[in-house]
C-alpha cells in the first residue's frame, strides 16, 4: 500500500455511460464516453470539474508535493539565456531572469552592445500564457515580424513592429497556425494561414483545412492579402512559403501529414506570378531545399538514400537523373543542413548524439567541427555575409552552455555558462544497447548519482517517445533534477518510430509494425528490471503526445510490468482521432480506421480500446489541458473514465487537467514547475517511497 492518499476502494466521480456504438467492417465497437469528445458542453466542463477537484484532494495529501514544489522553484530560479542570432547589426536572444513565466526576447546593436527589451510576452497577458512562435526581420531590419499563441493552442496571431521605435504598427493577422514568416525585402512576408473558422467555439476541436499560403504586404489589411497557393483538392494538405536568402526563388513545401513532401518553386526571377515548378513530386520521400547556387537547388533527401543526402538541382530539369551529388549519403543519419558564411553544415546523428561537419557550396568537406563533448548541438547557422554565429551544446548532466564558432578556423570558444544550480560531477549518465524482442538492438540513456547500488530497489522513470522521424537526443531538463536527487534513476530510451537511425528506423515504427514501437519500449522496461536497476514495484513509464499513445499501449499490454504510468497529452482513441483538429495529418504515421486494414492492427493497440474488466492496472496520471488543439483532451477523458471504471485493483487513476494551457508549447514557468512537481509526487507516492530527501 502506497499510503495513506489511497483507500481501499477509490470513489472515482461518476462518469455517464450512453448507448453508442459504431460499425468498423462489421464489427461493433462500443464507445460509451462518446459525449465527453464535446469539450465545451455544460456537462463536459462539469465533468472535467469533478474530475480536477478529486485530482487535487489525492495530491495534495502526498505529504512531499510541496517539498517538490519548493525545490523546483529553488533550482528554476537562476537566469536563463538562448545563443544570440545575428541579423544585420542586431543580435537577438532571449533570457529568463529564473522564474519568468515566459523568456523575454532582447535585441542589442553589435555582439557587445547594450541589450535592450524587444518584446515581453509576460506583459501580452495577465497570467503569463501568451507564448512567441515564428519571428523574423525584414530584409534591412526595419520592420520585425512575429506570431504569438495564448493558452497553449496553436492557432496564432502575426503582428509587425517598427523596429527603430519598438512600435506595434495596424498589421494583424489571424487564423494562422503553423507557420512561418518570410520577408520579402521590406514591402512584405509570405506566411501560411487558414480561412475564417465558421464557428470560433469550436475551433479548438474541428478538424482544421485547406491551409494556403499567403503575401501581406504592409501597411495593409489582411482582407487584401494575396493568395499565392492553394490547394482546392486537398485540404489534408500543410503547405508552406519561404524565400531563398537571394529573394531568387520562392518554395513552397507541401505534405500529406507529418511524413512525405512534395516541392514546388517559383523562379522570382521571372516575375511574381510567373508558374511554380515542381521539383520533388508526391510524398513518398521526405526533401527540404537548403539554398540555392544561382538558378540551382540545394536540396536534403531521402529519395534512395534513407540516411539521407544532399544534392544539387535544376529546377527546369527536376528529374533525379539529373540530380547531381553533392555530400552523398553516410553510415550516420543526416539530420539536418544549415547553412552560414557560405558554407553547408551538416548535422549528423552517431548513436543519438550530434556530429557536425562544414562543406563548402559544391560539397568539399572543409572539417569535422570539434564540439565540447558528447551530446546535442544546435544553433548552428548564420547568414552568408557572417563570419561567426552561436550555438547550444548541451547532455543530460550538462545543462545548455553557448559558444561562439568562428567560421573560417572552425574554432568554439565558450561564450556563456550556465547559471544552473547543478553540479554535474555528482550524476553519471551513460548509453546502453539492449535487445528488442525480435532481436533489434536499442539504445538507452540511465542517468543517477554516482555510487548507484543496483539492488533491483531505486525508483526509475523510463521516458521514450518513438513516432514521427523525431530524434529524443540527450539534453538537460532541470524537471527531472529533484527526481535523480532523491535517488532516482532516469531513463530515456529511443524506440523505433523516431528518426536516430534514419528512415528505416522510422518506418520499423510506423503503420503495422507500429507494434514494435511498444515491444522496444518493454524490452527497455525488462532490461532495467534484470539489470536490477528497479524492480516492477519501482518503474514508472512516462511519456507525451506520441508517447502517450506508447504509454497507453504499454500499460494495457502489459499491466504487470510497472507500479506507476504517465501518459501525457497522448493519442489514445486510435479509431477516431483524425476527426479532430489536425489528427488527419497522422494518417501518414498510423493509418486510419477508415481502411480495413488499418483497423485490424489499429484496434489491437489503441489503449482506450484495451482497457479490459478484471485487470490491475499501474497507479495512472493522465495528463492534459483545455486548450490542447492538436491532441484533443476528449483522447484523455475517454481513457480516464474506462480506466476509472475498469480498475480492479486499489492503484489510482487520477486526471490532470491544465486550464488555459495546450499541447505543452509555450506553457508558463509556473504551470511547468506544478506539473513536475504533481508527476513526481503522484510516481515516488505509488512506489512507496514515504519521504524524500533532497
């Protein structure tokens, strides 16, 4: 028994049963908390207050939940800064002075100049959720661009500042949601956005189309913006719009969902509305144009090549017959180009850590870029005319520290320390490879105070994620400190489904070999318990968005394998997911109950479908919030009420629900401290741990 918080039986609020059920190629499927996907109704939000109110009164009788509190406060609270990128004579950056609930971006003339607030997202709301997105300067730095979202949903507003006075001009835009911002000297920018919703209500839950890509030209109203492409055909499609830094080409990016592109490209030079050329046609393979080399492309590919490679293209003769090589495929996956100085940088991946190296233009390797150690670099990237630009090395034990690179010798200096309250020496943090259950070897980072026993009896959080091509390489989370502090050991696991090892470890992971995704994700969880690193008593799974589908599905498979799961944000309703907002755009990655063959393997895993009578399941915190647009809280809310009926044994199964927050972007300081505090409380609580030291 894990204390006094739980009771024998648990009197869960009740939540009503409704007879529906649906027809998936004759067979029945029962979907009793149907209303629940109404978000907005009276009675959802009643709902969601019962719930919320039972959550609170279990957590806080854990009698360390403020001990926790106080400690992330306490570690939190140093100052905080981004690498500054260069723009012309500015210099941007952000910085938080500790407990911020949003960092301030700051502009200064020259690297050595005297900072100055640019803009304080902080003072955009009274409670700290307006976050910053996409952002950009015009051509000559007059004009400054930028998107902000309120309460953690995606859907944004642009807004433009004179940059010499600071001041807001008319320009506004709405109905814009993933987006960039692409300056066209400094009459405009191209940006993608989305008709006026038909109902603003229910905006938050409606399966969102048709996005299209526009030019504002400023000084203008958005009801004059011109339509530069769309698609009327498809309306799952994303498209995007950007310029080349020499204004001579204007490319657009078009997927299906959140896998495959197709490239179109309007030579400028022969006029603003002359034809778009297709460069990449369909979504079979995944390509993004670099630059470009007068009336040639620089385009990253994976077409034959899933490590990917990078070749150079005429755009008039698109045809890959006629691509001409320029850094060929490698052994190491290459994650992404940069380009700065006039020169490539190649962003490799060598078992999950970051290798760089500089090319010149026709593809010539210059080095291979010395980083500070082993981990994940970023920033890498300038404008052409630059010499030097910043970046962020950062591992799990080392929290982000930022250099400066010198271009032309290739050489990093330390530009700034962090400020964390953290000692490094103390923590060992370590790769392991072990064995998936059809023999594929996995890669996992364990990280704990030195001097570890491993006596089968140290409480351990296994995180992974394992969807989508999208790498977890090793970097630094102060959440986790107060974790590893009171003897935890972290674990973070990169499954299959993610993009460490190229495309075809994303497709190991995808569609019907989705399963193996969670089979890796287990076999991780078997390993730490022979390894006697913990003990099923003793593991937790944790995991958000893709990794809550992975952590429902997991603990459904296998119930007896864990005392705690945190499946946060996640994809849980694997039959009707992409009939909300942008849940079409993963058809790609999952497939869809709408194919047969599709249903035959999605309802084997889908977690609010597996939940079964007679089973103990792991003490469960669910986690979501209000206004998460993109994985709607209905997945959550589902899965909590099958869960909380379901239940056979005495282990918890509570929801937590975030107000005036979203999928996790932009979510403030303090919102993000209570979260992880309520997290560890809630895990350390259901594996008996009855005090924690710090």
């Amino acid at each position: 028994m894990a204390g006094a918080a739980q009771a024998q039986k648990i009197n869960y609020p009740k939540t009503e049963k409704v007879t529906q059920t649906d027809s998936y190629f004759g067979t029945a499927i029962a979907d009793p908390y149907r209303w629940l996907e109404q978000d907005t109704a009276a009675k959802t939000e009643a709902w969601v207050k019962e719930q919320s109110a039972f959550t609170s009164s279990y957590l806080n009788k854990i009698p360390y939940r403020q001990a926790i509190i106080d400690r992330l406060t306490t570690l939190w609270n140093y100052e905080k800064f981004s690498a500054p990128f260069k723009s012309g004579k500015y210099y941007t950056f952000y910085k938080n002075d500790g407990l911020q609930n949003q960092s301030v971006l700051y502009i200064q003339e020259g690297i050595k100049g005297t900072p100055q607030v640019f803009i304080d997202p902080n003072k955009l709301s009274t409670d700290g959720t307006v976050a910053l997105q996409a952002m950009s300067f015009s051509k000559k730095e007059k004009y400054f661009a930028y998107a902000a979202s309120a309460s953690g949903s995606d859907w944004q507003e642009v807004f433009v500042m004179d940059v010499a006075t600071k001041k807001l001009l008319k320009d506004k835009l709405e109905h814009v949601k993933f987006t960039g911002i692409s300056w066209k000297g400094e009459e405009g920018f191209y940006y993608s956005g989305y008709s006026k919703p038909k109902d603003e209500a229910t905006k938050y839950s409606a399966k969102t189309e048709y996005q299209k890509v526009y030019f504002h030209k400023i000084g203008t109203d958005q009801s004059q913006d011109v339509l530069v492409y769309e698609d009327k055909e498809n309306p799952l499609r994303y498209v995007s719009g950007s310029l080349t830094e020499d204004e001579r080409f204007l490319v657009l990016s078009i997927s299906e969902g959140t896998d495959g592109s197709e490239i179109k490209v309007r030579d400028m030079k022969a006029g603003d509305n002359s034809p778009f050329m297709t460069v990449v046609a369909g979504f079979k393979t995944n390509a993004d144009v670099v630059d470009n080399i007068g009336d040639k492309l620089i385009i990253n590919t994976n077409d034959n090549a899933p490590n990917y490679k990078v070749v150079l293209v005429d755009p008039k003769n698109p045809a890959a017959s006629n691509w001409k090589a320029l850094i060929p495929e490698q052994k190491e996956k290459l994650n992404a180009v940069s380009t700065g100085g006039g020169k490539l940088f190649a962003q490799y991946l060598k078992d999950v850590t970051t290798l760089i190296a500089q090319y010149d233009y026709n593809g010539k390797l210059e080095r291979n870029i010395k980083l500070p150690g082993v981990g994940t670099a970023s920033g890498f990237g300038a404008y052409k005319e630059d010499k030097e630009f910043y970046y962020t090395f950062t591992n799990i034990v080392n929290p982000p520290t930022i250099y400066k690179y010198d271009i032309q010798s290739g050489n990093s200096t330390l530009f700034r320390k962090s400020g964390a309250k953290f000692n490094p020496e103390q923590y060992e943090s370590k790769q392991v490879f072990y064995t998936s259950k059809d023999g594929t070897k996995v890669p996992m980072f364990i990280t704990y105070k030195k001097g570890l026993k491993l006596d089968g009896n140290n409480p351990t959080m296994l995180y992974a994620y394992g969807g989508f091509n999208i790498n977890l390489t090793p970097s630094f989370s102060m959440s986790i400190i107060p974790f590893l502090e009171a003897g935890g050991v972290y674990c973070v696991a990169n499954l299959r489904g993610g993009g460490e090892y190229g495309e075809a470890w994303h497709k190991g992971g995808m569609l019907s070999s989705k399963q193996n995704v969670f089979d890796d994700f287990i076999a991780g969880a078997e390993y730490l318990i022979k390894e006697k690193y913990t003990s099923s008593a003793k593991l937790a799974i944790r995991g958000g968005s893709n990794g809550g589908l992975l952590v429902g599905a997991c603990m459904t498979q296998r119930p007896d394998l864990y005392a705690v799961a945190i499946p946060q944000v996640g994809v849980l309703d694997m039959l009707r997911y992409h009939k909300f907002t942008v849940g079409w755009g993963w058809v790609v990655e999952y497939g869809s109950s709408d194919k047969e063959e599709d249903f035959k393997y999605l309802i084997k895993y889908s977690p609010l479908h597996n939940v079964k009578e007679g089973t103990c399941y792991p003490a469960t915190m669910i986690t979501t919030a209000d206004h998460d647009d993109r994985v709607v809280p209905a997945h959550s809310f589902k899965f909590a009420a099958e869960l909380q009926e379901k239940q056979s044994c005495d282990k918890p199964t509570l929801i937590r629900i975030d107000v005036k927050a979203g999928h996790g972007a932009g979510k403030p300081t303090s919102k993000v401290i209570e979260e992880a505090a309520d997290i560890w409380a809630f895990t350390l609580w259901n594996m008996g741990v009855k005090q924690v030291k710090f």
